[in-house]
C-alpha cells in the first residue's frame, strides 16, 4: 500500500474517532450543565468546539490530498 492510501486510511479513522469524541464531549457538557455545573459545562463544550475546528481541518487536509 502506498503512502497516501496510508495516509487517507488514518485521517478517514481520526475523523470518525474525533466525531465520536465530539458528540461524547457535547452529551457530557449538556450532563453538566443540568448538573448546575455550569463553569464545567463550558469548559467542555469549548473542547467540543475546538475538536469540531480540528475536524474541519482533517477534512480538509483528506480532501486535499484526494484530489
């Protein structure tokens, strides 16, 4: 298997790994928050919305290197 076929593999798998952590990330802040744990659920929403800019750029860094 080639480099890039390599490549697209593990960005593919980072991806729906990182998606699964986003949605983790964004039930555990709703969790908190309906805990009274507001300073905690925004901390934790934030890294949702850090790991949805990081996923934006894998996405595009896969598409890239697809075409």
């Amino acid at each position: 298997m080639e480099f890039e076929e390599k490549a697209k593999i593990r960005m593919e798998h980072w991806i729906r790994h990182g998606r699964s952590h986003l949605e983790e990330y964004r039930g555990f802040s709703r969790d908190l928050e309906a805990a009274g744990k507001s300073a905690s659920a925004q901390a934790v929403s934030q890294m949702a919305e850090y790991t949805q800019k990081g996923l934006a750029s894998l996405e595009n860094a896969l598409a890239v290197l697809s075409s």
